[in-house]
C-alpha cells in the first residue's frame, strides 16, 4: 500500500519543476533511439515466429472441409492484431527496456547521481523519467505496428513455404470481415502497456537502496510487475473496449 | 557563510543529529568530523536538502533554507556545488559533458563561452587532456577531480564534499586537500567537508566540528584540536600511532 502511494506521488512530482522544453526535445529523442535500438531486432524476430507458427497451427487444427482455408488468414489477422502484437510484444518490451530502465535509474541511484542532480536544482524525476515515459509512448505502438505487420508477413511466408494452404486463401481471409477498431484497439492498449513499462520500471530503480545487488532485484521487480500489471490491464481494456 | 542552528534529525526513532549548532565561514575550509555511523554524512545531506531536518534552521548568507519557499530554494541550490563520496559523474557522458553539465541546465551561456569555463576549470584541477574519456576509464583520483571540477564550474558560493579523500592512496588525498583549500581561497567559497581522515583534519582544518553520539561534542581549528581535553576527541584524534608520537613531540 506504501507502494502505490509512492508510486502516485512519484507520477506527480513527473511533471513539477520542469526545465526548459529544448532540453526535453534532445533527450527524449536520445531515448527513442536507445529504447528503439534496443529492442527493434528481438521485438521483429519474435513477431515474425509468432506469426508463422499460429498460421501452421491453425491450419493444423482446422481439418473440417466445410471450413474454407482463408478462415486460417482471418484467424491470424485478429489474433495478431488483438492479442498477439500488443500483448505478447508488451511482455518482451518490460523484459528488454523495462529492466535497462529499472537498472540504470537504479545504478545512477546508488552512485548519488540522482542526489547531484538534486543538489543542482534540478528535478531528477521529472529530468530523468519524464523522458523515458515520452519516449516509450513514441516508440512502443510504433513497434506494434511493425511487430503486426511482420506477424502477418510471417503467416504468409508459413503459408507460402509451409505448403498448408494456398497463399491466394490466405490473402483472401486477411481481407475478410475487417473492424478497423481492432487496429484502434490495439493502439490503445499499447499505449496504456507502454505508460505502465516505463513509469512502473522507473519507479522501482529510482527508489532503489543499498548496493550492485538491490539494483540487479529492482531490475527483476521492474520486470515482473511491469508483467502482470500488462496482464491485468490487458483483461481490464477487453472487458470496458470489447465486451 | 553558513549557519546551522538547533538542527534535529532522526530516523524512526533514531536521533542521529541531536542539537547541532555550527557557523561555516566565508574562504575557509570547514570539516566535519567522526566516527563512522556519527552522522556526518546525514549533516551534510541535511545542509545541501537532501534530506529534510526535524527542527532547526539553515541560514545561507542569511537566507533560511529548510522552509525557504520553491524559488529561494532554487536560487540557493544553483549556488551549490557538491562533491560526492564517489564522484557522482553522469556514467553516460564524457568527462568534458559531465563539467559542462551544470552550465547547461542552469545558465544561457553561448556554447563557446561553457567550453572556455569548462577547459578552465579541468585545468585547474589538473586534467588537461582527459576532455574526452568516459569517467569509467579514468582513475579514482582523476574522477574525484573530475567531480570537484563540476562541483565549481557554475563558480559556486558553497562546496560540499564528502569525504573526498576516502579510497585514494596518502599522496593523491593530500593533492585533493591542497586542491580543496586552494580553491576555496582563491574564489572565496564556502567550503564544508566531511572527512574521518586525521591528515586532512591537520592539513587543512581551518574551522572542525567533532560530532559525536549525535550531538556536537567539540569545536575549534587544527591547532586547538590535539589538546582539546575532551576524552571522545582524543580518542578519535589519538587513535593512530603516528599521532599519539606527534603528541609526544609537541608537548
Ligand atoms: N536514510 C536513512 N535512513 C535510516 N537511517 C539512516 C539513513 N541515513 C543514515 N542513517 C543512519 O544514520 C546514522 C549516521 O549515518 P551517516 O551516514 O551520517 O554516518 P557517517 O558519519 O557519514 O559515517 P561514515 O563515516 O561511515 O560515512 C547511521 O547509524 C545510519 O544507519
Ligand atoms: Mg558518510
């Protein structure tokens, strides 16, 4: 309960005592670079798997002859897009960037770089996190966008080479029965998934104390409840958006 | 120059600082001193707001600092410069970034103008041609020079420095200490230092307070200190050999 009461009063002292807005501008961009970096190889490779592997199965399991083969595409598409690319991208994201934010927040907590901060007037929260937080809302729905679309390259390249349907039915159940509000959805969701990463890893290395090994464990806690938070909330936006 | 008065601090139920009172003045080099676990640490966290005092006050030139409103506060800090126990530099900027760093946040100096300030304060701490190397890959020493060249680029009123010396071997600590005093009187800084270290309470002990249990047992110069008569002084101060002979000789 102390916790979250931190938590909160930590989002808020996000935005007191700000510096100037250039100052801002080239450090969130120097995020977006490193949170882009970071995690754009394994985020892609990861999606492309995703996507070739629930193609094979859902063709594997879909042995009825009453049901036409694009169902397989259709399939993929609304897997990808609800669930797969937003959700699944959001765990490997906590794992990837949240840790490296838990943990060099918390390295620069234990080497007083945040108390020198502090003693030169500056807002460490609001100079070091609001960043972060920014950067991560860029960066993150743009990864599940391109996690989605290379998720659904990956289901045409198993159908293409994998030999269980023909491409052609493929291309035809992506198009089937489209919502575009899936695609809203999941840009809504990725955005609440990105704020929760960021503010929930930074807010376990900035308080970190002690020593080399309370950082590797805020690291670890960052990760783990950034985790289940993604998955609570993954349940919650399903619940008020779709249901 | 610095006042504290009647401060009070603890932790839970934990008095660690109990009634201090101490006046740090103007050119001088200002220790404190103690056992460890005394306190002085949490004095100086107190004094540069890091932390927040029970009671008590903190008067800069004049200026209360612990209830001074966000402004006053601001304007106090920017005329801070702190050293920290480990050096503190930003591990992701170059030695020249993390000097120039102060400038940068706080001050509209035209770019040429900073690198000038810069290169001049890593001269007078001689570093001449570090300008580029990340503070992982310079010595201990250099990075406590380093530390003490932010610490004064934004020609700082007040410096703080805690224990600046801890780690480095005799040699580099007295260069740190003549470093210290040196600067503090050539730009008539403020200047407090936490030190459990004997040869720097000698070297450059213009104005000491002892703490002790909490509370301020002892206060005087470098030459007051070895005849004081208080017994948890001599303690601390004849606790080395190369002391207790030094009181031998000079009596
Ligand atoms: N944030 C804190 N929370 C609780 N107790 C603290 C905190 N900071 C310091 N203390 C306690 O206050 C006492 C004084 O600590 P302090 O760090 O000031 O000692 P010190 O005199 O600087 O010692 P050293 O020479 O070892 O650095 C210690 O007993 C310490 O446990
Ligand atoms: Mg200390």
């Amino acid at each position: 309960m102390f916790r979250v009461g931190q938590y909160v009063l930590f989002l808020g002292a996000l935005f007191k005592n700000r510096e100037s807005f250039r100052t801002y501008v080239n450090l969130v961009l120097d995020e977006c670079i490193y949170i882009g970096i970071n995690s754009i190889v394994l985020v892609g490779l990861v999606a492309v798997f995703m996507g070739a592997v629930s193609t094979l199965q859902t063709a594997y399991n879909l042995v009825n002859p009453l049901i036409p083969d694009s169902v397989i595409g259709l399939v993929v598409r609304d897997l990808t897009i609800l669930e797969l690319a937003p959700t699944i991208t959001a765990i490997i994201f906590a794992g990837k960037v949240g840790s490296s934010i838990a943990g060099n927040l918390g390295t620069m907590r234990i080497t007083e770089q945040i108390d020198a901060l502090e003693v030169m007037g500056i807002n460490p929260v609001s100079y070091l996190v609001l960043p972060k937080i920014i950067a991560t809302l860029f960066m993150y729905p743009l990864l599940v966008i391109l996690a989605g679309s290379l998720a659904i390259s990956g289901g045409y390249l198993a159908a293409e080479y994998g030999g269980v349907l023909a491409t052609a039915d493929f291309f035809v159940g992506l198009k089937q029965e489209f919502n575009p509000f899936s695609v809203q959805f999941a840009l809504i969701k990725s955005i609440v998934f990105a704020f929760l990463v960021a503010s929930i890893s930074a807010y376990m290395g900035f308080y970190t104390k002690g020593g080399a090994l309370e950082v590797g464990q805020a690291s670890t806690r960052a990760v783990t409840v950034s985790c289940i938070s993604i998955l609570l909330a993954d349940f919650v936006l399903a619940q008020l958006l779709l249901v | 120059m610095i006042e504290i008065k009647n401060l009070y601090k603890s932790f839970d139920d934990k008095k660690v600082l109990q009634d201090i009172n101490g006046t740090f003045m103007q050119g001088k080099t200002n220790l404190i001193i103690g056992a460890s676990g005394s306190g002085k640490s949490v004095l100086l966290k107190n004094t540069v707001g890091l932390l927040k005092p029970d009671s008590g006050q903190i008067l800069y030139n004049g200026r209360s600092f612990v209830d001074a409103d966000r402004d006053t506060k601001t304007e106090i800090r920017r005329e801070i410069g702190m050293l920290f126990q480990g050096g503190a530099l930003f591990d992701s900027k170059n030695v020249e970034q993390n000097v120039k760093f102060p400038l940068d946040v706080l001050t509209k100096m035209p770019e040429d103008e900073k690198m000038d300030r810069v290169n001049f304060c890593l001269k007078r701490v001689s570093l001449e041609n570090t300008n580029k190397r990340m503070p992982s890959e310079i010595s201990g020493g250099m990075q406590k020079r380093v530390g003490i060249a932010r610490a004064i680029v934004n020609n700082s009123k007040y410096l703080f420095c805690d224990e600046p010396n801890s780690g480095l071997d005799p040699q580099t600590s007295i260069q740190i200490d003549r470093l210290l005093q040196e600067i503090t009187d050539e730009y008539q800084i403020t200047t407090v230092i936490v030190t459990h270290d004997m040869n720097s309470v000698m070297e450059i002990g213009e104005y000491i307070i002892f703490i002790c249990n909490s509370r301020k047992l002892w206060e005087g110069d470098n030459k007051d200190i070895i005849h004081s008569g208080v017994k948890e002084l001599d303690d601390f101060v004849f606790a080395n050999n190369m002391m207790r002979k030094f009181r031998e000789v000079s009596f």
